[in-house]
C-alpha cells in the first residue's frame, strides 16, 4: 500500500485527491478531495492552499506520502515526484470512479477531449478540439457571466428550455455575439443556455463518435457537474449507431487528480521493485 496524492492544475481550477492505493481497483481508497476555482489569484497560492486542506481532511500529513503525482499544467510545482499527461490521468480517474467505464470525455476550461481505453486505464485512442474555446467550460462561465447568472444555476436552468436558440459553434467570439443578439431580442436565458449546451454537445459527440467507443461513458472535468451538458450531450449520442451510456459522477470534476494519484502509486511500486532488484544484485 502507499499513500500518494494527486494535483490537477487546470486553466480554471486546482484539483487535489489523496488516496491510499495498492494497484488493485478492489482496494484503491479514496482518503480525501479538494477543488478550488483559481479566479485570477497567484497559480501556487491556490495550490499550496488546495493541497494543505486535502492533506487535513484525509487526516494525513505531507512527509507521510510516498508519491506527489501532479498532471495537467502541475509540472510547474517545485515539490512533486513525477508529472503524468492529463490523457492517461483521467483515463485511469474515470475507471477508479466507475469500473465500468472504457471511455470517458473530458470537458476542461479551455479544451476538451475524449478517449478509449483498457480495463486497465491505458489510452488506446482519443480524439480533441481544436484551439477555439467554443466548446469549452470558460465559454460557459463567460456566458453565464454575461447572463447574470452564476455556474451553479446554469445546468438547471438549461432543462427548463422551452424552445433552446443555437448559437455559433465555430468561434467563442461569433457565439458570444450571438448570445448578445438573443438578450436583445428577448430569448429566454433558460432557451439561450440550452442552445450553448447543445453547440458544444454537437462537438463533443463528433469527438466521442472518433474513438469508436461503446458501453459506459464517464464525463470527466468541470463540465461533468453542468446537468444541462450532460443532458445535452446523452440527448446527440443517441443519434449514433453505438450504444453509449453516457455517466457522471459527483467526483467527475476530480478524475485527473485521481489518476494521477493512482498513477503515482504505480510507479512507486515499480521504482520499489527496482530499487529491490539492485539490492539482490549488488
């Protein structure tokens, strides 16, 4: 067993998780999680606050761990062990969250991506937007912004649509005009915010389509919490020929975090192996 942390250091937001693993799935034990929004503070500040209150609530101090996993833009703290690309973090996250999963779609502040992988976490395919931040979570916040709403109301408001307008979904710019052209015009806000989901979920769904994935999606990153996406997006994935259930889960937004601690893990065990291996030789 060890106990090893993950940190997940996003454009919008910093994600830590501290697990207690043994490179089993049947006995992985998530100890504690930790998210908070970055906002336009000091990157570091918010990591060292978000790892120090993960490392109190899992009631376990930080020369106890015997792995710092960081993934995601993390590779810029000074104090971890490795650094794990976000693909596979939140691969092997969406497995531990639910063992059923062999797909999983991840929906960041900037871009997005979806993946195929092993009963094992390992990727074997996955496809991702492109630079435009139109099918993004920070065009959501924006929007969300702009309507005078907060990120909270937006997935329940979205489900009470009754007629959703579309807005662009080839440009943030194009579609924020759009948005403004709506106000104007009177669209309900509940209409506006189901036409956004539905711009973005008609991206996703393409992505999703690319890694030829059936069974058991898990939604993963800051979207995965928006009802109104994850609805949006089951609603386009029924048009395909694949049978596609799509999931989240109230520890979605974590799955990088998760990953990247498990990951952490089982590289510690091998660098144990090795650190054995030498010993008998020597």
């Amino acid at each position: 067993m060890a106990i090893t942390a993950g940190v997940d250091v996003g454009t919008g937001a910093v994600k830590v998780a501290i697990m207690d693993a043994s490179n089993d799935c049947a006995t992985d034990k998530l100890l504690a999680t930790y998210f908070e929004r970055i906002r336009r503070r000091d990157v570091m500040s918010v990591v060292d606050e978000c790892f120090a209150s993960a490392l109190n609530k899992a009631g376990v101090r930080k020369d106890q761990l015997d792995y710092i996993a960081t993934t995601g833009e993390g590779d810029v703290i000074p104090w971890r062990t490795g650094h794990f690309y976000g693909m596979t973090t939140h691969a092997r996250g969406a497995l531990f969250i639910d063992p059923k999963a062999r797909g999983a779609v991840d929906v960041g502040a900037l871009h997005a991506r979806a993946m195929r992988f092993d009963e094992n976490g390992r990727v074997l395919e996955y496809r991702m937007t492109s630079q435009c931040a139109s099918g993004s979570g920070q065009f959501v916040e924006n929007i969300a912004r702009y309507l005078g709403v907060s990120l909270d109301e937006v997935g329940n408001l979205s489900q009470q649509a009754k007629m959703p307008e579309r807005v662009s979904g080839i440009c943030a710019v194009l579609a924020e005009t759009d948005v403004i052209n709506m106000v104007s015009r009177g669209i309900s806000t509940p209409d506006i915010l189901r036409g956004i989901h539905e711009s973005i979920a008609i991206r996703l769904a393409g992505l999703v389509r690319g890694i030829k994935i059936s069974g058991t999606l898990l939604m993963t990153g800051g979207l995965a919490g928006d009802a109104g996406m994850v609805a949006a997006l089951r609603d386009k994935l029924k048009d395909g020929a694949a049978k596609i259930e799509l999931l989240s889960h109230d520890l979605s937004v974590h799955a990088g975090a998760i990953g990247a601690a498990l990951w952490g893990a089982f590289r510690h065990a091998k660098l144990k192996q090795e650190e054995t291996a030498n010993a008998g030789g020597t």
